[in-house]
C-alpha cells in the first residue's frame, strides 16, 4: 500500500447541492495532483449540515443522491450524502458514496447512531442502519463511520445506545480480515475545547481498531452552529495530526507516517482569522489548545461572517452605545464583513455619558466604520408625553425601555432603508435573566454574542486589541470601554450592578444553571449566596419568552439557546 490519503476540511452551504459538489471535486482533484489516492468528506457535504426540514422536502434526498452519483474525481472519494435508506421506510439514511474515477458510484456506509440530544435531532429525519460500514478502494480496505458513531466508543455522550460500530468493526476484523484505516465522515459542532474531545475519540477508536483513525469534519457556519474543522488523525501508538481550525482545506498522510502530514489551504484571499494554515503532529499528548478568548473570536467572526456570506447579506447595521458589548460586536462585523460595509448609530439620549459618546466615536474610528449621530432626546421626551398618564403610575421598567425600543426603531431603520441586517449585540447573561428590551435591544438579524457570557466578551475584547496591536493598529476597544462598570445608561448613574449581582459571580451562577444543570440547591452548597442564586433561577425561568424571540446566535457554548434549549413558556414549577 502506498501512497497518501486525504481529508477534505470543506465548508458547505446548505442547500446548495450544485457549489458543494462543485467544491467537492474542485478539492479531490487537488488532492490527486499532491499525490492522493483517496479522499473523504465531511457528513452530508452534498447538501451541507444541519439539512433539517429541507430533508422532508419532495425530491431533495433523491436530487443529493443524484449528485453524489455524479462527483466527478480523479481518485476514489467517499462523499456524504442523505440517500435511500434501503429498506421499506419513508425515511431516508444518512449515508456515504464511493464515487470511482470512472464515474462509478457505491452506497458504502448508512449512519448507526443518530443523536438526538443537545442541537440534534436525527431521527426525525433518518432511518438507523444496523451494519457496520466497510468499503474497498485504492487497494485498501476501510472501515467508514458517521459521526456519532465513533462518539459512543469515546463514551463521551448522552445517549444510551444498544451498539458500538466501534466495536462491530473491531469484531469484523476478528472474523473476517484487518482493515487499513478507519474514517469518519464527520459534522462536529464548535465549543469552546471540544478539539480535544475529537483527539481523545480518535486516539480511543485507533487503539481498539489496531488501526489508523481518520475524523472528517465540517468546517463554517451555518445558522447557529459553527464547525471549527479540526480535522483529526490517530494512530494505535498515540500519535495524533490535527487539521487547522476556522480554514477550509486538504489534510493529506500516509498511513504508516504521521511525520509526513501536510496541511494544503484552499482558502485564495486572506486565510479566516484564527487560522495559521499549518496541521499539527503530535507524538504524545494533545494538540494545542488556542487561548480562550482568540478562540471565541474565531468562532463568533466566523458564524457572523458565513451567515451573511450563504445569506446574500453584504452590509450590517448596529447602535454603538460606547459599551463593551456593542463596541465588540463591531469589531467582529467588521472582521467579519469589512469595515467599509458596517454602519455604527450613536444615539444618546439625556442619560448618556459624554465618555460614552466619546468611546464609541474612538471604536469607530480605530475600525474605520461609517459612524451616524442620531440623538434621541427629542423622539423620548415625545414618547413619555404621550404615554405620561400610564408611566405616572406604571412599573418603571416601561419608562426605562422606551429609550432602548427608540433606538431599536432606528436601528431597524437604517437597515432596512440600507437593505442592510440589524445586529443585536446583547449576550448570554442579559439574555439569560431578561436584562434586555424586546423590540429594543433585541433587534437584530443575528446576536454574535448571545451564547458568550458577560465575562467572556472581556476575553473577546482583549484578542480584539491584541490582534489590532500585533499588526500596528489603534486598539478599538478603549481603555474606558474595558475599565468603566457595565451600563445600560437607562438613568442618571446608573450602572448594570444596581440591577444584576456582579457579572463574575452572576455569570458562575448562570453556568451552573445552564451548562451543567445543577439544582439551585446544590449551587448554593458551593458557597453562593442563597438569594442570590434564587433570584437567578427565577429570573433565567421568567425571562423564557424573551429567549424564544431572539435572533440565531452562534453556538459556542455546550448549551446555548435555542436548539439546545428547549423549555416551556407556560409552566408552573
């Protein structure tokens, strides 16, 4: 056996069978010219991943088949694909297609486990397979897997299944005869470290099989989710070669060395932020963990940008209030988009600070963004005229949320008369205990930071200004913006704390709640105060309605809102 082999890191649109395939075989032929012999994509890279409902969709699993047929590669490739399930079901399987040089076509995988936990819900879609996926090409023979089926071996999720493909290839090698390789045809979401959950599941799965593991996954964003790529290879001895993450491209190796791997970018303009267009090789241990916060900035710039780009989006809008939410979230439209395509609205009112005027302006300048003036004095004082007799006796929340739904009018606005999308720039702790005004500050196409904690948009900040540093220019998140405490400015001196707990200790709280589900009880037998958690946990469960009208947020979280947050509105607990 000689030769090498090749994963191909792609980033699909969803939908778009005919650029995907395009893309499929722009990559397998490049990988034939660098000497290639075979080559595998990602899960479902016909049509993309998540397909969801396009999948119940009249004649879309057959036109995914078709085109899947019809790959044209100079080398075999195994491409993923929905087809026929095979049996005498309504539902199709989640599958993948040896496609020959010669045109030829082989269905040589259907996915065993499908997860429907977290942001999955596969079998709403797909039939389970039963066998294990074993196919010939290049002289070699390989075992295939979809996703979740190498995770259960990992014994790393939620779900209890009755089989192990793992193992069923295992066992096939025992009965009948060794198998070269292994591959996984892979759609991984992002979160925050989960590279090396992906290290730890191949190095598992090289060890039982005896064999090379190879991992195949997706790499941008689509909707919610975002694929770092990361891309993975281990062998039985525990060496391990890991793809670059945020970047589409090649990931070529023989099976007998690790040391030969190479990394070929298909990326022609500037490289994605956050990618250095390198693999890495890793004898022992684990590949190198990115800082935090550069990490989450890749992953948010990264969901932003996909999503305008598969949208047929080219221009953003957003208020900047002089706040470290906002001015991040510009940072990261103009990242995303170029600057010259973000349109910033200061609009003040009489509560603003002059230092948060002059620190939105300072943002504005150090990205070069256009940056409207638009004073709301007069359209707030009109607003509490007419609604005088009701605010008189009102809860004063609703005088206080006049100014944000003002500014979210504007906001909606401008972009509508630009064709431009609102962002909303509100993250997971306001979101969370409902710190933020419906058809206010909510407004938005997309929230790049709604699944990024209070604290974590510091992090954010920091990279920000970092970056800006390391390439000689002005930091756009300014010193005041870092330092000054939190405010929605909603009255004179106000400050974020006079409402919330301190966001390090309401963001540890929130945590708790959400990502690892723990009761408020045993919260508070960690040391937090008891009323302080209570008042979390009521205000996390009062503020659900608010959460179901929010806009998409790109999951970088373990649990995020929204597909992987599914609570009632009309609940008594």
């Amino acid at each position: 056996m000689a030769g090498l082999v090749a994963l191909l890191q792609l980033n699909p649109i969803v939908g778009d069978i005919e650029s995907n395939v395009a893309e499929i075989e722009r990559a397998s032929a490049l990988a034939a010219e660098r000497g290639a012999v075979l080559a595998w994509t990602s899960e479902l890279a016909v049509c993309g991943y998540p397909p969801r409902d396009l999948l119940l969709e009249e004649g879309f699993v057959e036109r995914c088949q078709d085109a899947a047929s019809a790959v044209r590669s100079p080398i075999p490739t195994l491409v993923g694909t929905p087809i026929d399930s095979g049996a005498e079901r309504t539902k199709p399987a989640n599958g993948a297609m040896r496609i020959g040089p010669a045109r030829s076509s082989e269905v040589v995988c259907r996915k065993q486990l499908l997860p429907t936990y977290d942001v999955f819900d596969e079998a709403r879609y797909f039939e389970p397979n039963l066998d294990a996926g074993i196919a010939n090409a290049a002289g070699m023979h390989l075992g295939v897997t979809i996703c979740e089926d190498a995770w259960q071996h990992a014994g790393d999720v939620p779900s209890d299944y009755r089989t192990d493909p793992i193992e069923q290839l295992a066992e096939w090698q025992q009965n009948v005869g060794p198998l070269n390789l292994t591959v996984n045809l892979s759609a991984s979401p992002y979160h925050l470290a989960k590279e090396g959950e992906r290290a730890t599941l191949a190095r598992t799965a090289a060890v039982t099989l005896g064999h090379p593991f190879a991992l195949c996954n997706q790499v941008g964003g689509n909707d919610d989710l975002v694929f770092d790529g990361r891309s993975v290879v281990a062998w039985p001895n525990g060496a391990i070669v890991q793809a670059p993450g945020w970047c589409s491209g090649i990931l070529l190796f023989e099976i007998d060395n690790p040391a030969s791997s190479e990394w070929v970018s298909l990326v022609t303009a500037t490289p994605h932020d956050g990618c250095d267009c390198s693999c890495q090789i890793v004898e022992n241990g684990f590949p190198q963990v990115p800082e935090a916060g550069r990490d989450l900035l890749c992953a948010v710039t990264c969901g932003l940008r996909d999503y305008c780009r598969k949208s047929g989006i080219r221009s953003l809008v957003l208020g900047m209030s002089g706040g470290i939410d906002s001015a991040v979230c510009t940072a990261i439209a103009a990242r995303a988009i170029g600057p010259e395509n973000v349109l910033g609205l200061s609009m003040p009112s009489r509560h603003s600070s002059q230092h948060s005027i002059d620190d939105a302006a300072a943002t504005a300048r150090a990205l070069e963004i256009e940056l409207l003036s638009m004073p709301i004095n007069d359209l707030h004082e009109e607003a509490e005229e007419t609604l005088a007799a009701e605010l008189e006796d009102g809860n004063p929340v609703a005088a206080e949320n006049l100014q944000a739904r003002i500014r979210g009018m504007l906001v909606m606005g401008a972009a509508n008369a630009r064709g431009s999308m609102a962002v909303a720039t509100g993250n997971k702790s306001e979101l969370a205990v409902g710190y933020c005004t419906l058809y206010g500050d909510m407004n938005g196409g997309y929230a790049p930071l709604g699944d990024l904690y209070k604290t974590q948009v510091y992090e954010l900040a920091k990279a920000i200004n970092e970056d800006a540093e390391s390439s000689g220019r002005s930091p756009p998140i300014t010193a005041s913006t870092m330092t000054k405490p939190p405010s929605a400015e909603l009255s004179p001196d106000q400050v974020d704390q006079d409402t919330l707990p301190p966001y390090d200790i309401l963001d540890a709280i929130l945590r708790a709640l959400i990502e690892d589900g723990a009761s408020p009880g045993r919260i508070v037998s960690t040391g937090h105060d008891q009323s302080t958690v209570s008042w979390v946990d009521e205000h996390l469960e009062a503020s659900e309605h608010k959460r179901w009208q929010m806009p998409p947020a790109p999951r970088v979280s373990e649990r995020a809102f929204g597909q992987g947050w599914r609570q009632p509105l009309a609940v008594k607990r």
